[in-house]
C-alpha cells in the first residue's frame, strides 16, 4: 500500500509512519518545513513540503496521486491560537479530505479527539475548546462524504509512555489515556481493514491486543 499522512511530522505520524515502514507499505509525511525532512526520512517514510494552510486542493492532490490511503494527522499543536485550531484543524481537513475525493483516494481515516462530538463544558480553556469545536466541525465534514470511506478515531488523553498493544476501541469508552505508540499501532491497523470504514471510534488503553480489537469493530 502507499500511504499518505498530512501532519507527517506529528508525534502519532512519525510513529506510524515506522509502523508502515516496517510492515513493507510506502508511506508519505506532508511536512510544513523543510527542516522536518529528515525526521520523516529516519522513520522510513518520503517527506512532502507542502503547507495544507497556504495550498490548493489541487496542489494537495497532486501528492495524493496513486496512494491507496490517505491519513490526517495534522494540528496546530501546542501553543498555537484559537484561529490556527479553525485554519489547521479544521480547515486543513477538510482541504485535505477534498483532495483525497479528487486524487480518487477512497480510504481516509482522520486522527480526532475524544469530546469533539459535543460541546465544550463551560470553563473549558478557550484554545482547548476551539480545538474541540474545529475537530468536531472537521469530522463532520468527512462523514458527510460519500466519496471517502473514511474511519475518524477520536483517541483519550495522549501519553508518552511506551505502547502496551492493548487498548479498548469501540463507538463509546468513556474517558481514559492512551499511548501515542497505541493510537499509531490501531491507525496502522485500521488501514488493514476496510470494514470499519463509516465507524468513529473512541480509543484509550485497555486490555484487547490492537490487531483484535480492530477486527471485532470491523465485525460489528
């Protein structure tokens, strides 16, 4: 498989992109800077300088051309403001999921957050909150899509820590943390079952191997 990840110099990207490596499939990061290359490089996948903020669709699917899947796993990051959450998060995606529909790339899984599917409590910290309302509004924008067979995982609280391989993956898990090595090794996975295409999911740790937690949602 070719697969192209948009925020390919993100932690849970980096990572996945080494997954994807290793397994055989060829892998593109779509990187902002080009000092950000070498990492891509180091983790086995092809850098792509290409800034979703500034390009066209036209220019976005001009690198989507031949890939079997397509991965958003951009964000504004840490530090950035409530109007870089809307052009990033959500803006970004949605530019991100029209090129996918024009390059004719069909798979299409989206890397959330786990509370974007409601409002935010009140005295939720503004950014935060306009992060939760841009990924909401990202998400609903893909799902309206007939031309993508997307997937949205909508993980709990990231953590460093090293992946156990065992998570809880279903429509609903309540709140929980999760390992960035655990979102990269379900996202991997989810590219390896097309069955769990129209699911969004919430993902925290938990106790199932990832490879079945993934099949027993794809059979459901």
């Amino acid at each position: 498989m070719r697969i192209v990840i948009a925020g390919g110099h993100g932690q849970i990207a980096l990572r996945l992109e080494r997954l994807l490596a290793g397994r055989g499939d060829e892998v593109a990061g779509i990187i902002r800077r080009p000092e950000q290359a070498g990492d891509v490089l180091a983790a086995g996948g092809e850098p792509v300088v290409c800034d979703l903020e500034s390009a066209t669709a036209q220019d976005v699917a001009r690198h989507l051309e031949g890939a079997d899947a397509a991965v958003f796993a951009a964000g504004a990051g840490p530090g950035s403001g409530t109007e870089r959450k809307d052009t990033v998060d959500r803006g970004a995606a949605a530019l991100f999921a029209d090129a996918a529909e024009m390059a004719g790339v069909r798979r299409f899984l989206v890397v959330s957050s786990m509370g974007a599917d409601r409002e935010p409590p009140e005295g939720t910290d503004p950014v935060f909150a306009a992060y939760l309302r841009a990924k909401g509004a990202a998400d609903a924008d893909v799902r309206a899509r007939a031309g993508l067979d997307w997937t949205i995982l909508r993980p709990g609280r990231l953590t460093n820590d090293p992946g156990t391989g065992l998570v809880t993956l279903a429509d609903a898990t309540g709140r929980g943390d999760v390992t960035r090595d655990d979102v990269a090794t379900v996202l991997a996975e989810l590219l390896a079952q097309p069955a769990t295409a129209g699911r969004t999911l919430e993902l925290i740790a938990g106790d199932v191997p990832a490879a079945e937690a993934v099949r027993n949602v794809a059979g459901h």
